[in-house]
C-alpha cells in the first residue's frame, strides 16, 4: 500500500469510446504526476500538477486531457485513442516537485492497464 | 536531451551479489535515484544519490560517480523476492526538477 490508488485497474476501450483514470492520494502531497509504461520502454512524463496547477505537458496528444480538481485527485480523460496507446498509466505523488528534500522520490499507484481495441 | 541506458535483463542465484549499472547522458541534475517494480506492482523507491559515493541500505547500496556520468545499484544477499524490474532515473534541474528515467532492468534471481 502506496498511499495512491488508481481505479480502474484495467480498461478496455475502443477507439471512439471516452473513458476515465482516476488517481487519488492520502499522503499529503503537493504535486501529482501522470506517467505512461510501455513494455520495454523507460516511464514517460506525461503531465505534472502543483499545487493543482498544470505545469507541465511533455507533448501529449490532446486525445489525453489531464484533470486536478484538488491537491488529492488527479484524472486523465481519454477519448478517440489508438491502439499504440496501449499501455500501463501510472499515477505518482510526491511532496514537492522535485520529490521529497529534492530526492527524486515519487510515490506511485499500481496503475491503470489500459488496452485499446 | 536527456538518456540513461542499463542493462535489459540480469540473472543471479540466491545469497550471490549482483550489481546493476546505468550510464546517463544529462546535463544538470540533482541526483541519481533507484526503483523497484515487481511484475504487476506500483514502482517504489529504493536510494537516492544526490552527492557522489555510496550510499548503503540494508542489502541495498547505490553508488554515484558524476565525473564518470555512471552509477549502480547493488544487491547483496540476494533473495527470491528481489526479482523485479529495476530502474535508474535522474532528476534534472528542468523546471524546478523532473525525473527521466531508464528502460528498467529485469533481475531474474534462481534458486
């Protein structure tokens, strides 16, 4: 137990479906992170929030669509998605942007496995 | 950009020593952190190098060496549960701090 649970955790859609991932966290933190696991490929950033406020979006296409309504809950919308977006979506917390006294410590949800048909 | 490389995949015995690497290609960085993910499971923290040299855990000792842009992780006393994927990532300056990370490694420990 993480402190950050994800739901579902596991998603079959297709391509003209919209769907939701939720992520909630019972740690206290200050920024919330989204990341995408594809097999045999390192963890993308996909979106931070601070504080609730978007401040970063490493290029994702807008068929992904962020949500912090506050500090403890973070969405990601999905709508008219690929096949080639297949993939594990991790949820993450952590103290501060940087992670806790700069250290690089994320905590992450076990993730949503999503499969796009 | 920013790039870490490790080895894909590595296999040891129970009670060996095993010691995985990862190169990076980065310029300015706070440190070099470690993760652990078992098959199915939420990545989880491991160490943290913010300064160069060793820092030891438990079983566990991750080592930093910023002139050699090189780092690892060091399992001793290896125990069937420590199979899992294992990941290197740096945390950049970029933007008050944003973790890149590698492909992971996957240890495989045998009895």
């Amino acid at each position: 137990e993480t402190g950050v649970t994800q739901t579902p955790r596991h998603l079959v859609m297709g391509m003209t479906n919209k769907k939701s991932l939720k992520c909630e966290q019972h740690l206290g933190h200050n920024a919330m992170y989204w990341y995408k696991q594809s097999a045999k490929k390192p963890l993308e950033l996909m979106f931070v929030y601070s504080l609730e406020e978007r401040v970063e979006n490493n290029s994702v296409p807008s068929r992904f669509s962020p949500e912090c309504p506050n500090s403890s809950h973070l969405f990601l919308h999905l709508h008219t998605l690929q096949p080639e977006d297949s993939a594990l979506y991790l949820c993450a917390s952590s103290q501060d942007r940087s992670g806790r006294a700069k250290t690089g410590e994320l905590f992450f949800g076990e993730g949503s496995r999503l499969t796009v048909l | 950009g920013q790039s870490l490389e490790q080895p894909s995949e590595v296999t040891a015995v129970e009670g060996a020593i095993v010691q995985i690497n990862c190169t990076y290609q980065t310029s300015g960085f706070y440190g070099l952190s470690w993760y652990q993910q078992h098959d199915g499971g939420a990545p989880t923290f491991l160490s943290y190098n913010g300064l160069d040299g060793l820092e030891e855990t438990g079983r566990f000792s991750s080592f930093l060496s910023r002139s050699d842009s090189y780092g690892y992780l060091l399992l001793q006393e290896l125990q069937m549960k420590d199979s899992a994927s294992y990941f290197c990532a740096v945390l950049i300056y970029n933007q008050g701090g944003k973790l890149i990370f590698g492909q992971g490694t996957e240890l495989s420990v045998k009895p």
